[in-house]
C-alpha cells in the first residue's frame, strides 16, 4: 500500500485489487457480521420513508446505499471513479444515480430529504477539510432533511475504551480472532488505508458547533457495540429544520 496517495486514491485503488467486501471498505473480514447490521440501523438513525431522497457520500463497496436504495424513492451516490466502476458492473439496473468524484468538489445540483456520510470523515487530511466537507453536505438538505455523519472515530474515545476493563478484555478477544483468522486463511492480514486525519473529543464538539452555526439541530449519539467499532467510535446525525 501506498501511503504517500491520498486515502481517497488508496480506497480507490482497493475497488481494483481488494479480495473482500470489508477489505474494500476498510474493515477487516472478523468485522464481516458485525458490517451487515449497519444498514438496517443506519436506516433507522436517518429515519428513512418511502418517498425520501438519499445521498450516500463515499459509499465504498455499497454495503448501505445498496439496501438503503430500498427503503427510499430516490438514491444517489459518490465516490471514486473505481468504487463506481465496481457498483455498475455488480448491481447493473438498480436504479440508484452514482457520481464519479470526491466530494465536494463533485456535488449533486439537488437537494436531499436524507445524506449519509459513514466512515468517511477519517479519510480527509485536516480539520479544515472536515468542516468544509460538512458544511458542503448540510447545504444539501432539504428543510426538514437529516444528514447522518457516522463511524467517528474518536481517538479519546478509544483511549476511554481500552483503558478500561471492558476494553482490555475486548482487546484480548480481538488478538485472539485476529490471530486466529490470519493463521486459518491468511485472513486479517490487511491494514486499513494509510493517512487520514485523526478526531478526537475537541474536533467532534466542533464539528458539532459547525452544525449548529448552519441552523442544523445536531447531536452526538453512541455506537452500538455490535457494530465493526461500535465501542470508539460515534455518529452525528443533524435536522434542518422544517
Ligand atoms: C471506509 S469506506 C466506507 C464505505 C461505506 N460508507 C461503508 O461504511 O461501508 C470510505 C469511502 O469514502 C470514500 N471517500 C473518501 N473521501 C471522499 C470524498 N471526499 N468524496 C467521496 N468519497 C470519499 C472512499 O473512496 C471510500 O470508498
């Protein structure tokens, strides 16, 4: 892996060569069980009707704007040019629009009732580009629309975490089935892509108050567990008002 390309190329670069679905999406294969409940959740969180409008920014290997795509009228994506590649060719007639891009330089020219961003944040290099990202997809909404910023990771957080029982057990464990999964299929032994910018407690307050300074309503919530990592990482789901 080549970690002087940007996040965005090294994803790219993955839609190509990648052998698994949670390897695509920068997860690891003992994450694969944990990575099918996201949708039905993420869905519940964006409070998604069948006459909404969904933009997912950075879809990956569409493991949500695929099912999502279901619950909604319309559904659009975008990501790089490969993942869109991948999409095409694997759901070829599905119905959902897909923009070849990094976003915001590549933006739809509609507005949404629903926007996801999930697992995406990370991948950009600095606070500043964070905020102006979101700031580019609050515009997008709708009145009444909701924008779901999920899978922060959170770097106090983590720290929280792992320093407490509960974390030191669960580290254990995951050694263990990581271990276990490279030694069984030589599963495991990839590395997320490398770069990206780093959020801790202070940068996710301010992404909040970046929200809140666009008239959004905005709030942090907590992962659920089960979800690939559901104990150090959150969401921010945003409301325009109506
Ligand atoms: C970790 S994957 C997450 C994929 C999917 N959302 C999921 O949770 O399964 C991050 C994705 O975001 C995309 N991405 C990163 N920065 C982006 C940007 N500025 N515009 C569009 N997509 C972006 C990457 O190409 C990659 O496909």
């Amino acid at each position: 892996m080549n970690s002087e390309k940007s996040v965005f190329e090294q994803f790219g670069d993955r839609y190509k060569e990648a052998a698994s679905i949670p390897e695509m999406n920068g997860r690891y294969e003992i994450q694969a069980d944990a990575e099918k409940r996201m949708a039905p959740i993420v869905a519940g969180q964006l409070g998604l009707t069948p006459q909404d409008s969904l933009l997912e920014i950075g879809f990956g290997a569409g493991m949500l704007l695929v099912p999502l795509s279901f619950y909604c009228a319309r559904t659009v994506g975008i990501d790089h040019p490969q993942a869109v590649a991948r999409l095409q060719s694997s759901h070829p007639g599905c119905g959902f629009e897909l923009l070849s891009g990094e976003f915001p330089k590549t933006s739809p020219q509609e507005k949404f009732d629903a926007i996801l961003v999930y697992s995406v944040l990370h991948a950009l290099t600095s606070e500043s580009e964070i905020i102006n990202f979101v700031n580019a997809a609050a515009a997008l909404l709708k009145p009444g629309g909701r924008l779901l910023l999920g899978d922060l990771p959170n770097t106090d957080k983590k720290d929280r975490f792992l320093s407490s029982s509960q974390g030191k057990s669960f580290s254990k464990e995951w050694e263990k089935r990581m271990t276990a999964a490279r030694q069984e299929q030589g599963q495991g032994t990839h590395t997320p892509p490398v770069g990206g910018y780093f959020m801790n407690d202070s940068v996710i307050l301010r992404i909040l108050a970046a929200l809140r300074d666009q008239k959004l309503n905005s709030y942090i919530y907590p992962q659920s567990p089960d979800l690939p990592f559901g104990h150090t990482r959150e969401d921010i789901l945003a409301i325009k008002p109506l």
